[in-house]
C-alpha cells in the first residue's frame, strides 16, 4: 500500500544534508511519496528501510498478464473497493470452461459459437477473453483439444491439467503464449509451482479460506513465485462474494500482501440462468477472472455489456469529440439534429437516425461528455453553447436551410435559442427511440 | 491454528424499516405483508451486520395498455396486458413476484386523462383480488399527479402502500395525504446524493417520519448508464450506514420500465442475427439490470417480464443463504 509523504519522512535519516539536492528530508520525502524521485537520490537509506519503500511502492493487487500479443489479457492492480473511489482498472476477464472429453463435432461447435462471442458498443469492441481446458481423459486428449482450440480461436488460455506431465507436454505445446495455469490437486500444486516460477508463468489454484491463500502465497513469494490467481470456491454465492470481497478489501484497505492478487470465479451451476446471473454478481464484486460454461451471445452481450459499464472510469464518461458528424449521404437540404456529446447519448441518437435511413447531419455539442438533462442542469447545453457550435462548425456552409431539431428534454430553450441563433428550432422527441418515426413524418 | 485473517467493517447506523401493507388488525386489508430495511450491512455480506429482510420484487402494472412493446412481451404478457387486474393477479400468484406496483400512466393528460374516479376504482379493485400491498406510481405530470393520487392515497386509507414519487420540486401535496393516511412515500431524485439527502429532509420536515420514505435514485438500464446509479447508490448506502440517518431509506429500483426500453432488449433476431435469441435476450437484460442494483443495495425492485421475476427471485433466494 502506498506511503504517505510524511510516513515516509519518518523513515528518512532527517538530516537534510541536502545530498538528494532537496532542502530538507521532508520535501524528498514528498516527492518519493508521489513518486517523482528515485529512491537511491538519498545516499543514506538504510537497506531494510529501502526494502519497506519498494515493496510500499508496489500496487496492492499483483497485476497478472495472461497470454501474448493480441489475446494478452491484463487483470489485478486494482486499487479501490468502491468505483467512486476512484476506478475499476482492468475488466474481469470472461472465459469459458472447455474439457477434453467432449467429442470433435461438440468441440467445433463450442469453438465457432466462441469465435462469435463479440460486439461492438458505443464505440468500444467488447469481446470474452479466455478459454480454459480441462483434462478429463488421457493426456493426448488433452493435446487435441488443445491444438484444436489454438487453431481455431485467438484468445487466452487457462490449461486445467491433471497431472504435471499433461501440463509440461501441454507448455511445450503453448511455446511463446503466456498461459494461465490452473492447478485443482492440491497435491500437485508445488510442482505446478515450480514449473510456472521457471517460465514465468501465472498459476491459479483453490483454498477454501483466506487464511489458506494467505499461508500459500506467502510460502509462494518467499521462493520468489509471486504471479498467483485466487480461485475463490464454488460454495453459497454470498459466501463467494464474501470471499472476493474480503480479499479485496484485505488487499487495498489494510495493506495485506499475501491477499493481493487477482481472484478467479468458475461458475458452475447446473441452472445456465442462475450462473449467468451468478457470473453478473461476479463482475461487479471483484471477481477478476470469470469461467463460465454458457456461450450464448444472448447472455454473454448483457454479461460484456454489464462489465463495460461497471469499468467504465467514473470521473471520464466515455466521450466523442464534439463535431458535426454525417450520418448517410448527407447533403444542403438535410435535417440537422443537435446533441451531447456524452457517447451513449450520440450512440443511441446515432442509431436511430440509421435506423430511419434518412440521411441527416448530428451536431455533438461539447458537453464534457454528460447526458441531455444534465448538461442541462450543469449550463453545459445551453442556448449560448449551442448558438456559438453552430458557428464554430460552420453549419451555415454545410447546409442551405437554418432547421435546427433539439432533444425533446430541452424543449423549454427553444424560443431562447431561436433569438440567439437565428436558427428555427424544431422539438424532436424525449427519447431516442422516437427519432426514426419524427424523421419519416418531418 | 492462527486466528482467521478478515477485514471486517463495522457500521454504526442501519437503514430505517419501512413496512409495507397493513393486515386487517392493523387497520388495513392485507394478508401478505412486508418489511423492508433495517440493515446493518452491505449487500449480502451478513458476516459484517445483520441483514433481516430479502429485498422484494414488484410486478409492473399499467392501467393503459403499451402498444409500444417488444415483441417478448408483448407474447408473454398476452391476454393480461389489457386487464390491470387479471395482470396484477397473474404476476403475484403464478409469476411470484411479492406485491404489485401500479403505474398510472393513463392519467396523463397526453395518455387518457383519466380522472382520479377512474383511478380509485383501480386500486381497490387491486386490492380487493390480490392478497399483497401495492405501489402505486402517478404519470410523472405534477398537476395532473397532485390532482389524483391524494384522492387514491384516501380511498385506499390504512393499508399502508407505497406511492409515488415525489421530487425536490413538487413534494408536499402527496406528501401531505400519505402521512394523513397512513402510507409510505417514494422521494425521487436525479442520480444525486445530495439532493437524495435535501428531499428526504424536506419530507420529513412536514412531518413524514423517516420510516415511511423509500428512496429512488433513478436508475439507468444496463447498457444505459446503469453505473452511474449504481455507484450512487453505494455512496448512499455506506453514508447511511457510517451514520447518515437522511440517507438511510431503503432503495426502489424501477427496473423493467429502464430494461425494456434498452435497444439490446427489444430489436429482434432477424435485425441483429448476432444478438442471438430475442426473447431471452430481453428477459436477461431485465434480470442482469436487477442483479447489478441487488448489488448495489436495491430493498425493491419494480420488474416486468414474468421470467425474469423468477430468475432474479431465485438468485436472491440464492444471496441470501447466509
Ligand atoms: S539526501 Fe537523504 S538525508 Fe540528505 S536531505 Fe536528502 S533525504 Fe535527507
């Protein structure tokens, strides 16, 4: 956990000799705090004292990268236990439970259905992320399904071996990619283990209890092994939350290192509606990992779409650049729509005047990326605003009439627009779904 | 064994209870009944406080028809959508949805004008067929609201329902008949703690005790700025708990009204191939929507979809197994 100027001034010689070429120890001790120095400009910290700064310094989730290239996926270095707080930083990873007994025509079709498993949302790809396998048969079972899924689909994978020679010939067969190891035997685990620490691998594996993590990953980091996912158990969905919960809080609250990784949720519940709402509490309690075995695109978009919104950085709403922008073949007698430039907002009007298929100019007003009603409230999306983006963009050169159409919400600054404008303005309706029908009847 | 690692957070305050209908010794006609609130904790983290009540689910009813609706709707409440009662009566004893919120949509003035005459009847007839205590929302038209629920508010006296809502700008007339009548009051604000916090004072300044008011803090669907009250409302919630005693009212979500307005939940399969199965695509964008605000601290949540109720019911017979 991070240190305080002064928790870190009270570590320092308090000399102020002046070597780190500050004028005292408390403005070094600062500027280390906020990490705009090196640790070795001070000559004189003493080493168990650099030992406390540097492992202080370090996040309070390890963050783990899983996989390479395209398909690396990055989870952990969470910060908070709240999104106002500050931030959620990495999106749970979504992945899907695989096992190698399952026959080549179950195997293809899961795999197709997976490779499908994308979408694109107000301007955001949002795709599932992982596959995980899980060894049932022999270990040459394990191998085809394994190349099979590496042929076919281009995303993370999380081996699931039984036995320590499955994963070695599985690793040989993963070369340069970056899999999650997963370890279910317990008695496997410390030869798991040493296998990942050797090539750098990240290791999940199940204890029942925080205290089980705890004991393990401090044997783990004291061998210098310290890339570990928390496969939080399968009991009650409370007691589960609990669990992430705890770790979470653990970890960024009171500082507790041997609790600070990424935690990992395989649902598997029977009932594929209870799981995927299951997997939806997952996403918004700390779940960093999520192995699920339904596949269907018309679970998994509310799923990804749930997770968007949830990662989404609290303080920066997700924003388009205000400008004019040209919805089909545009021309000077075009209708012209004005709105926010908040991007679910421009999205959703977007969308509509597509759907119309009337080809029409949107105006994004800056709006510091909020919504209608409360760029309204906050003066952002008012008459005088409006007025000048209209000659900012030069809507007088781009088409021959002065209609302009404003969202229904703000129909109370039509009159005041229109004197300080000089445009005729048109109401359209409140909500984005009447635009198509408005545009048809204009 | 070495004592078990925890992070423990302690509260000093719980939420208010609120109590929903009121049985015939209680001076009202309900034989199902509820309590909501009292907490001590965040969501289903009972190891942390005590958490007493399972957070319920109300059917969403209308007294107009919607001709709007997505086609999974449309077929599945079939046969119903026409007949406020017959619906109400569905949703409470084969959907198992807890109690009913009725939405007078149809005395909006642009939506049927009905008078509160019209509107009264309704609601006793509600009661008279369902064994469950009713929410009952106006049109969202001041006047026209200020004009028919007080008269609801008095012939529906002593059952102790729940009506709705109230804002910052146009509060005391409802207000004013809920205390008078014995109901509780839902006081809405716009994804806002603080004006959350300045309207439930208002409130009870005139003399609504604490225990009678419900916030709700305007939810977005999933998909449609879903987070933002999400995050309100755990602001809210851990205020409330570290001591805010004018922020600890149990949350409404409206839910099914928010979810099926979401484009993911209406466009068909034939538009949008790759969206996969339409109907329960709709019925899982309503149900992940109840999900996210269970987590954020929902006490009620307002649904819509029959199928929907009956996954959420079961996941919070599931999050409550403590
Ligand atoms: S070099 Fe070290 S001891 Fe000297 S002033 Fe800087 S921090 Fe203090």
């Amino acid at each position: 956990m991070a240190l305080s100027g002064l928790e870190i001034y009270k570590l320092l010689p308090k000399t102020n000799c002046k070597k780190c070429g500050f004028q005292t120890c408390l403005a070094f001790a600062m500027q280390l705090a906020k990490k705009a120095v090196p640790i070795d400009k001070c000559p004189f910290v003493a080493p168990d004292v650099r030992v406390i700064l540097e492992q202080a310094s370090q996040p309070a989730i390890r963050l783990v990268e899983i996989g390479s290239g395209d398909n690396k996926v990055s989870v952990g270095n969470e910060t908070v236990v709240f999104r106002h707080e500050e931030k959620f930083h990495h999106p749970s990873a979504i992945g899907f439970l695989l096992e190698d007994d399952a026959s080549d025509a179950e195997l293809n079709r899961a795999l197709d259905e997976i490779s499908k498993l994308q979408f694109e949302r107000v301007g955001q790809n949002i795709k599932v992320d992982l596959i995980a396998l899980r060894q049932k048969s022999g270990k040459d079972m394990f191998l085809a399904a394994l190349s099979k899924i590496k042929k076919v689909v281009k995303l993370g994978i999380v081996l699931m071996p039984a036995s320590l020679d499955t994963l070695k010939a599985a690793l040989e067969f993963c070369g340069e990619e970056r899999p999650l190891v997963y370890c279910s035997d317990a008695a496997l685990l410390d030869s798991f283990a040493g296998v990942c620490k050797e090539r750098r691998l990240p290791l999940a594996f199940r204890k029942p209890d925080m205290n089980g993590f705890s004991e393990q990953t401090k044997r783990f980091t004291q061998q210098g092994f310290s890339d570990i996912v928390l496969d939080i158990a399968q009991n009650s969905t409370s007691e589960r939350l609990w669990q992430l919960t705890q770790a979470r809080r653990s970890a960024v609250k009171k500082g507790e290192r041997s609790l600070g990784f990424p935690t990992m949720a395989i649902v598997e519940t029977g009932d594929e509606y209870q799981a995927m709402v299951q997997a939806a509490a997952y996403v918004t309690k700390y779940a960093s990992i999520i192995i699920l075995r339904s596949r269907k695109p018309e679970y998994i978009l509310p799923l990804l779409t749930l997770r968007q919104n949830i990662f989404t950085d609290p303080q920066k709403p997700l924003q388009v650049e205000p400008n004019v922008y040209t919805v089909g073949t545009a021309g000077e007698k075009s209708p012209v729509l004005i709105t926010t430039n908040f991007s679910l907002t421009y999205y959703t009007v977007l969308g509509e005047i597509e759907a119309s298929r009337i080809p029409a100019y949107l105006i994004c007003v800056d709006t510091e990326g909020m919504s209608v009603l409360t760029a309204w409230a906050a003066e952002k999306f008012t008459p005088e605003r409006i007025a000048d983006t209209l000659i900012r963009f030069e809507l007088g050169r781009i088409v021959k009439h002065k209609n302009l159409i404003i969202p229904g919400y703000v129909a109370m600054m039509s009159g005041d627009l229109e004197e300080k404008s000089g445009w005729k303005i048109f109401v359209g309706p409140r909500e984005a779904a009447g635009i198509s029908s408005y545009l048809k009847n204009l | 064994m070495a004592e078990e690692l925890r992070s423990q957070q302690m509260y000093g305050l719980r939420v208010h209870e609120l109590k929903l209908g009121a049985t015939r010794e209680e001076g009202g006609s309900r034989s199902k009944v509820f309590k909501i609130g009292n907490q001590a904790a965040m969501p289903f983290l009972f190891k942390e406080g005590e958490i007493p009540y399972a957070p319920i689910i109300a059917a969403e009813v209308y007294d107009v028809p919607d001709d709007d609706w997505p086609q999974s709707l449309a077929e599945d409440l079939k046969g119903v959508s026409k007949n406020p009662v017959d619906w109400a009566a569905m949703m409470a004893e084969d959907a198992g949805a807890d109690l009913v919120c009725l939405k007078l949509q149809g005395i909006h003035p642009d939506f049927g004008d009905k008078n509160s005459k019209d509107a009264g009847s309704l609601a006793t007839a509600l009661l008279k067929r369902v064994k469950t205590p009713l929410i009952i929302l106006g049109c969202g038209q001041g006047d026209k609201d200020n004009e028919v629920l007080p008269y609801v508010s008095e012939v529906t006296k002593g059952e102790r329902l729940l009506f709705g809502c109230v804002v910052q700008e146009n509060y005391k007339t409802l207000t004013a008949a809920c205390i008078a009548d014995g109901h509780n009051i839902i006081a809405e604000s716009p994804i806002d703690v603080n004006i959350a916090k300045q309207l439930n004072i208002l409130i009870s300044d005139i003399g609504m005790p604490q225990d009678r008011i419900a916030i709700n803090p305007t939810i977005g669907a999933l998909g449609y700025g879903l987070e933002y009250a999400y995050s309100i409302m755990e602001r809210a919630r851990s205020a409330a708990l570290s001591g805010d005693k004018m922020l600890a009212m149990p949350f409404i979500c409206f839910v099914g009204q928010e979810a099926w307005r979401a484009k993911e939940a209406r466009v068909s399969e034939a538009e949008s191939p790759l969206w996969g199965n339409a109907r329960e695509r709709g019925v899982m964008w309503e149900a992940m929507t109840a999900i996210a605000m269970l987590q954020a601290g929902a006490d009620i949540l307002t649904m819509r979809h029959p199928k929907a109720i009956k996954i959420v019911k079961a996941a919070i017979a599931e999050l409550m197994k403590r």
